[in-house]
C-alpha cells in the first residue's frame, strides 16, 4: 500500500518537473501546496494556470500518459473553468487544472490566478522520494482557501499550516462569497481541534506522533467570527 503511495506521488512530481522544464506558469494549491509547509500524501495535484497555457499543458500530460476525464464550465468571477486529467494505469494518479482562478462551490468566491501569483513564492515541494520547486501561495491563502471549502480534510490542514501567521493579510482576503458560511466553517474548526479523533487523523495524515498545534496562531482565527 505504502509503494503505491509513492508511486503516485513520484507520478506527481515527474509531471510538475515537465511542467517546469517547458516554462509553464502554475501555481500548485491543495495537497501538494500544503505539503510544501507540512509533508502529507495526496493522490491528486491541484494547479492554477492561465487559459493561454492550457493547450501546451494538455500536450504535456498526454504526452505523460494522463487522459481527459472531466471539463467543468463554472460561473465563477475569476475561475470559469475545471479540468481533470488521470492517468489510465492503476493507482490513478489525477492532475486537476484551474482555469486562470480558483473557486468555492460552498461560498461562491473565488480568486484571480494574478492575485493568487501575487500572494505566490518558489517553494521546494519535498516528497518520499523526489522534491520540486514551484510556485505557491503563502500558507495565508491557502488557509483562505480551505476557509472557504470547510472539509474535514481542509480543517485539518489549516491545523498544520496555522503557525506565526499574518491574520491582517486573511482579514484583508477572506470575506468575499458567502461571509456566514466562511464563519460557519471557523467555527466548525473550533469545535474539532481537541475532539480524540481530530488529533488521531491529524496525526496519522501527517506521520506524526504528536499533534502538533500552535494555538496562539489558530486562535488568531476566531477574530474572524467577529468581523
């Protein structure tokens, strides 16, 4: 099970490193990008791009193996469009393309790919096995991002990425789409982070034997119920 991690994982890092090579602007959100602060396995890379690249990014995932499997035609601002690609092979590893912006189904907001660059820096991207360097919000955004979604997945990443940040940057960020749902979601954070079976997915999503949490940072957070 482990090895097949690792082989979807490396399936990942190999495509980004073309991607790379070829001069392609992106920017990797989602796992990937939380795992450029706090190493996590996941089975899909989520990358923003710009509609001008998308021809020679296809080219490149099918030269890679990867087939199209889902076009998704959105109402959003700044994200009009959802493209999934997958390789054909089992474990199925999935590269999802965000068209010039990212979206939230729950709140309806969403954020340009020039804004979300401008909130970007060159990170290293470390695996198991292989690293990249590449594009990547600042965990502030991210954690707006996940904000935004509410999963348990993404509350359990704001967890890991919730350490010295700039909560005037979220503030300044955040309230845009569905404000109440946005609270609901902090809210729903707050009820978790001491819950036994939080901590224990926390620990094991994370390989870690200790849940390791700054509450100072998280704390920070509930301000936001009051804005």
């Amino acid at each position: 099970m482990f090895d097949e991690f690792i082989k979807r994982e490396n399936k990942i890092f190999e495509t980004l490193q073309e991607l790379i090579k070829n001069k392609i602007d992106f920017i990797v959100v989602g796992g990937y990008g939380v795992s450029s602060y706090k190493h996590r396995f996941s089975v899909d890379a989520d990358l923003i791009i710009k509609k001008e690249d998308k021809p020679k990014i296809e080219e490149i995932l099918k030269n890679n193996e990867f087939v199209k499997t889902i076009v998704k035609n959105l109402d959003y601002v700044y994200a009009p469009q959802f493209i999934r690609y997958e390789t054909k092979e089992k474990p199925k590893v999935s590269v999802d393309l965000l068209i010039d912006g990212i979206g939230s189904r729950g709140t309806n907001a969403s954020f340009s790919f020039n804004e979300v660059k401008k909130y970007s820096k060159n990170r290293k991207i470390t695996g198991t096995e292989k690293e990249v360097s590449c594009l990547v919000p600042d965990k502030e955004i991210l954690i707006i991002f996940k904000l935004h979604a509410g999963r348990l997945t993404d509350l359990r990443d704001i967890v890991a990425l919730s350490k010295n940040i700039n909560i005037d940057l979220i503030k300044s960020l955040i309230f845009r789409g569905d404000k109440k749902l946005i609270r609901k979601n902090i809210e729903k954070l707050f009820s978790l982070i001491n819950d036994k079976g939080f901590m224990d997915s926390f620990k094991g999503v994370f390989i870690e034997k200790k849940y390791d949490v700054d509450l100072k940072s998280l704390n920070m957070l509930k301000e936001l119920i009051k804005e």
